[in-house]
C-alpha cells in the first residue's frame, strides 16, 4: 500500500457523500487499508485517508475525504466538497430510501463542488443481494440520464471496491492529460 518515500506526481481529493450507514467509512477503509468492520462507529476525528497508487506510470496520492456524521441534509459544509476532483455517491442496495435521497446529494454536489468533477454513484452492499431492494438496472439508467459512472460494490468482500476508486482517479487523470 505505497511506499513513503516515493515522490508524488499527483494529489487528488475525492470526497465520499450519501446517507448514514450506506457503507461510505466501510468502503473508504477497505481502499485505504484494506480493512473492513461490522460494527463501525461514526468516524471520530479524522478528515481523511490517503493511498498512493500508480496510473500510468505516475503516482497519484488518492486523499480521500469522509464525512463524520454530517449526512443530514445540507450538514455537509463547502469546505468538504472544497477542491475536490472526485466524489463517489454512495447507497445501500438493501435501502430503497438511500437510493432514492440520490437526486438530492447530487444536487448538494453540484451546487458546491467544481463542474468538472468526475463523479461515481456506487450501490453497496451487494453481499446482501437476497435483501436487495434497488434494481442495477434502475441505478444504472439512473447513471447513465446523470452522466456519472456506476458500480455494484461490496466493502464486505472487497468486491469492486478497487475498481471504483481506479475508475474515478484514472479518469480525473485522463482529464488533466
Ligand atoms: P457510513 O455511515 O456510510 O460511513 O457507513 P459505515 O461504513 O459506517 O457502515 C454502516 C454499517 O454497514 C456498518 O455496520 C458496516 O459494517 C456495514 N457495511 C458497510 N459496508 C458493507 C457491505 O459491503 N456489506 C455489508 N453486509 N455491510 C456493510
Ligand atoms: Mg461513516
């Protein structure tokens, strides 16, 4: 998970956003150090995580920002969204209401954050799939009407968790390339 002392070619602040209890602490502490927990408490003090990996032969330090128990509607401050690249809008599968208070984070992420930012709606939880209750298919339709990018992820088994965070950091590469 990155060597220290390497040199840093890029920083990229991505913002994580959505409800409650979706999966954002989860899914962050699976990308940053491969570490997952049942029973995670509200992030207690701590602004942001960071990870160095390699895209395209550069490195790029991921700084990858979560809310502390501010998802109530319009808690989020612009200070959060401030200079952020990338956001990954996250709900649970298993909760039709985190899906369906989508529009309205993305409306909060639009109104604060840069009109380029690159932005992913990820769907989590898809370990739960027998308690699924939003289809791919309508978050993917969703997605697409939005412009974002779109990924099923699990921070519980690891799945696409990688994946997600690879999409949204080579693509804000390939915009400044
Ligand atoms: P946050 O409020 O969005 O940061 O959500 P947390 O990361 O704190 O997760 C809320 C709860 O969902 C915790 O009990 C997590 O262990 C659980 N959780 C997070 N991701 C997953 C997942 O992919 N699968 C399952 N089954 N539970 C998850
Ligand atoms: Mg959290």
């Amino acid at each position: 998970y990155g060597d220290p002392s390497q040199k840093i070619d890029y920083i990229f602040k991505v913002v994580l956003i959505g409800d409650s209890a979706v999966g954002k602490s989860q899914i962050l502490a699976r990308f940053a150090r491969n570490e997952f927990s049942l029973d995670s408490k509200a992030t207690i003090g701590v602004e942001f995580q960071t990870r160095t990996l390699v895209i395209e032969h550069k490195s790029v330090k991921a700084q990858i920002w979560d809310t502390a128990g501010q998802e109530r509607y319009r808690a989020v401050t612009s200070a959060y969204y401030r200079g952020a690249v990338g956001a990954m809008l996250v709900y649970d599968i298993t909760k039709r209401q985190t899906f369906d208070h989508i529009p309205r984070w993305l409306e909060e992420l639009r109104g604060h954050a840069d009109k380029n930012i690159v932005i992913i709606l990820i769907g989590n939880k898809t370990d739960l799939e027998n308690q699924r209750a939003v289809s791919t298919d309508d978050a993917k339709e969703f997605a697409q009407k939005e412009g974002l990018f779109f990924l099923e992820t699990s921070a519980l088994e690891a799945t696409n968790v990688e994946t997600a965070f690879l999409t949204v950091l080579t693509e804000i590469y390939n915009i400044l390339n």
